[in-house]
C-alpha cells in the first residue's frame, strides 16, 4: 500500500478516534453507564446529531466509494480518489478540533473513577490494537481506508460494548461495595440517618437541613450529584465515623428498587418526602414504578416501628403517601387548608420579592409561629423549608433555634441565584437541574420582577415518556401568562412549548410575546440583546452551554 497516505490517514485516524472515545467514555460515564438512559440521550436532537450529521454523511459517501473500490473489479479510480480525498479532510478536520479543544480545555473526558479508567482503558487499548494489526496486515491502502472507516464510524458501539463486558465485574463490584457499606453503616449504632426522597427539591431540601441541623448536631450529608446507590456506599465507606451524629441522604433513582437498595445500606429512621412528578417516567417505565422508587414508596417502606415520616402536603403524591403510612409522621402545608389534621407544620402570611421570601411557619407545639425571613429566590424554597423545620423539631430545635438557624441558609449555586449580567440585566441562574415542578415554580416567581421585561431560556425537558408533551404545552401556557420572550435551545418539544405560549398571548391578546428556537449560541445573545435591556431579567433553565451562561453574565 501507499506507506505514506496510510501513514498520514492513520495518525489522522488515531487522534481523532481517541478524542471520540474519551467523548462516548464521558458521556457513557454521564449516563451512569445506563443504556436507557443513553437511549432517551440520543433521541434528543442534540443525541442524534452524535449519529447523524454532515460529517458522518461524507464518511458514509467515502465509506460507499471505498466498498466499490474494493469489491468491483475494474471500478474507476476517481471513486477511490474521491474517497481518500473526503477521508483527509474529515479527519484533519476532527483533528484539528481535538487540538482546539484541547487548547481551550473543552475536551470532554471522564473522570477518572475506577470504573471510568477501566472502560476509558480497555477502549483505548482495542483502538490501538486495531490501528496495529491493521499496519502489520500491509492491506491495500483502500481496504486500509476501509477498516479505518468502519471502525470510526461504529465508535459508539465499541464503546458499549465494553461496559457490557465490564458488567459482570461491575456488578460483583457493586455487591462487595454494598456490603461493606452495610457493615459500616451497622458499627455506628448511634447514627441516626435521614432519608430524602422525591421528584424534585431533594437536593435543596438536604442542604437546608443541614445548615439547620449543624448549629446543634454534628452533621454529614451527600455530596453534590451524588445519590445513588454506588455514591453513597462510597460515602458511608471512607466517610462516616463514630463523631457523627446524623447523616443526611438525599436518594436519587431512576428505576424500581434503587431506594430500597439505598435504604439497605443506611437504614433510615427519618424519612422525608418532597413529592413525585413524571421526571425520569421514561426510566422507570410507568407512573406506579417512579412512585415506588423517587416517589417515596421503598423510602416508607424501610422505616420500621420508632421511625417518623415527613410528607409534603403540597404534592398529591407525598399526600397520598401519607395517608396510607402507618408510622409517626407529620404533614407540611403551605397553608391552612381543611388538610388532614390542618397539617403538623405550616406556613402563612408568604411574601416573595425579586431578591428574598419571608413568611410565618407555625406548628402544633408553637401554634403562635415564628417569622421566616430568608434570602432566597422564589415562594418554592418555603416546603422546603418546612420539611426541614419538622424534622428539626422532632430532633429538639425551639422553632426560635430553627428559624435564627435558616437565615445561614443560602442559595446553592446554580440554583435560583441572582447576577448581574449584561446590559444592565439580571440574571437567574437555575442550570443545576431541571424538572416540570421547577420549572413552574421558576416561572412564578418571574411575577415578581413587576416592571421588568422577562425572557426565559431553556432546553426541553429529558426522561418525562409519554407525558412530555402535555408537560411541555402546559410550560408553554405558563410562559405565555409571565415571559415577554421565550428561547428554547432544543429542538425535540418546542412545537408544544411554542403551541401553549402562543395560545395563552392570543387569549390575552398579547401580540408582542416572541417565543423562538435556537441552538447557537450567537443567534441566542442577538435575540437576548435585542429583548432585554437594563433593568430587565433573563432567567436561564436548566442545562443550557456553559459558553452561553458565562457569556450572559459578564
């Protein structure tokens, strides 16, 4: 064969194939190395452009030539011309991007876990056996062009392959982890563990608890992104000790018995239960799944006699829940409401401005209450705060101590935190997560912002199954009541977005409305710029590109 081309489509070759495998590496790892969760990945626009775009459009083009080349006798050699031609450039292409990013550290890698290492190894160790016995077999530089092709173009599926293979080693991995959580959770026989469960508000809910609980107690939470089965046995592990008196967990799970595996580890006595909404429906498969796992129907199971549960008044799901618990437990409510009992702990008298809610949380020791003053974003943040305020009192906290403790309680980042941004805007920043309960409520709490122009931008909603496009029609209607423009960055249900905001400003007869699609993140800044000016707010929803945050809030 040609020494020389092959040398250079094979460097070529090689670079660009290990930026492409550290990328499906990171992503796979992103995923929790779930193929269902990959699979509703790549139905996305964004998923499927991974699949199908341009550049994989020539490669299959050269892929076709090269087939000809190498199978017909007497086949032109243009078409073998043209082919090596569109393989350079594609790769010298992607090459040059790896170095780019590179250079402007945006390659995207793992991180290097075990597990990420052993997959990102056993990846790259197949593609450069396959580049070497590729070289030593001295094919014909079409067919070596071939080869190259095919493997470049089934990356994705080399990829999967291996964590499938890394399976059953992974699996007797999680059982040895899970077993020695267990027996160090069983040593600490004073700890007493909080469970925290639900669709949504899991996470604000433990960091609030936490700065409550930490003016009294000696207090361990989970870490950030980190609530699943394998990230808190790790927890419990290296980190739990004799000192600690309680352990707050916040349990994540996409699918029936992963709380229960959770609680089999930790064994928790309190249990607290946000609620449950259709995030994640298409990882659990039906609604009765998600409301045995995130919706709080493995964390009640777990709690045995002595136990106490805390539920959310305000989710019909968490108020279910609490109506069949035959345990100690005590119900929240954002009001008086005729709720079973009038509700264990309450709150009143909510005021929500652009920067702060205040409010008066009473409970059936101290009917009377205490005033809540706090300096968070949103009305949303008061369950929150009552289920941590229950579980405080249980534990002994005056509710005086409770509230003189929430007012250290401060916005996490990424979550409903207040900038400065461009042209004299402000900027909302909620990129942590998003879920159709949050995103209603980040929309309510736009009506604070009176004498603003409001522009909402935000992805579409992942894992919601046959619900997401009644969600996403219903997020429209209510961004057609609050939002002057609305940007939706992806692709898969703006048209049902775009159908409910429309239909809302036609009632109201508001013809200055905009609500628009788009991916770039120039064309993005250009429609924020021509919609918003000083003294304004952008709110940004959801996992939108870190350029485009960065770029808002200079």
């Amino acid at each position: 064969m040609n020494s020389i081309a092959a040398a250079i489509i094979g460097l070529l070759w090689f670079m660009r194939t290990l930026k492409i495998n550290l990328f499906w590496a990171y992503l796979l790892q992103l995923k929790e190395y779930r193929f269902d969760r990959l699979r509703d990945h790549i139905q996305t626009e964004k998923g499927k452009s991974l699949v199908i775009n341009r550049l994989i459009a020539l490669k299959l083009c050269a892929f076709g030539l090269l087939a000809v080349s190498n199978l017909a006798s007497g086949a032109p050699e243009i078409l073998f011309g043209l082919a090596i031609i569109g393989i350079i450039g594609a790769y010298t292409a992607e090459t040059a991007a790896a170095f780019n990013s590179l250079r402007n550290r945006s390659l995207k890698m793992p991180v290097f876990t075990v597990n990420a290492t052993a997959v990102t190894a056993l990846i790259i160790l197949i593609q450069t056996l396959f580049a070497a016995l590729l070289w030593r077999a001295d094919l014909p530089l079409a067919l070596f062009a071939f080869c190259l092709l095919a493997f470049d173009l089934l990356a994705p599926l080399v990829a999967i392959d291996v964590v499938t293979a890394l399976k059953p080693l992974n699996f007797a991995f999680r059982r040895r982890l899970f077993a020695q959580a267990a027996k160090r959770r069983a040593s600490l026989k004073n700890l007493l563990v909080i469970g925290i469960t639900g669709s949504y508000g899991k996470t604000s809910t433990k960091e609030m608890l936490s700065t409550i609980l930490e003016t009294k107690f000696n207090v361990i939470k989970t870490k950030e992104h980190e609530n699943t089965e394998v990230s808190i046995a790790k927890l419990v592990i290296k980190e739990l000790n004799d000192r600690h008196e309680i352990f707050i967990c916040e349990m994540g799970a996409y699918r029936a018995s992963e709380i229960k595996t959770v609680c089999d580890i930790v064994k928790p006595k309190v249990g607290i239960f946000i609620g449950a909404n259709e995030q994640h429906l298409s990882l659990f498969g039906s609604m009765e799944n998600l409301l045995s796992g995130e919706g709080g129907g493995e964390l009640l199971q777990s709690l045995g006699g002595g136990s106490l549960g805390i539920f959310n008044g305000e989710n019909k799901h968490s108020a279910e829940l609490y109506q069949k618990a035959r345990i100690t437990k005590k119900l929240c409510s954002v009001s008086h409401r005729g709720l079973p009992e009038t509700g264990d702990v309450w709150a009143k008298d909510i005021k929500a401005s652009t920067d702060s809610v205040s409010f008066r949380v009473c409970t059936k020791k101290n009917p009377g209450g205490e005033e809540f003053d706090l300096k968070l974003l949103g009305a949303q943040n008061v369950e929150n705060i009552l289920l941590s305020t229950a579980a405080a009192e249980e534990l002994g906290m005056s509710l005086k101590e409770i509230a003189s403790a929430a007012k250290k309680i401060k916005p996490m980042p990424r979550t409903m935190s207040l900038t400065k941004g461009k042209w004299g805007t402000s900027v909302i920043d909620s990129t942590y997560s998003s879920n159709p309960d949050g995103v209603r409520a980040h929309i309510d709490y736009l009506r604070s912002w009176t004498n603003a122009r409001k522009v909402f931008v935000m992805p579409c909603l992942i894992e919601l199954g046959a619900a997401s496009a009644k969600i996403h029609y219903g997020i429209g209607r209510h961004l057609g009541e609050v939002a002057d423009t609305v940007i939706v960055t992806s692709r898969e249900r703006f048209d049902d977005i775009k159908r409910g905001f429309y239909e809302v400003a036609k009632e109201k007869a508001q013809t200055k409305k905009r609500i628009v699609y788009s991916d770039d993140i120039e064309e993005v800044l250009k429609t924020i710029k021509v919609s918003a000016s000083e003294g304004d707010v952008i709110f940004l929803e959801g996992r939108l590109p870190e350029a485009l945050i960065k770029a808002l809030k200079k």
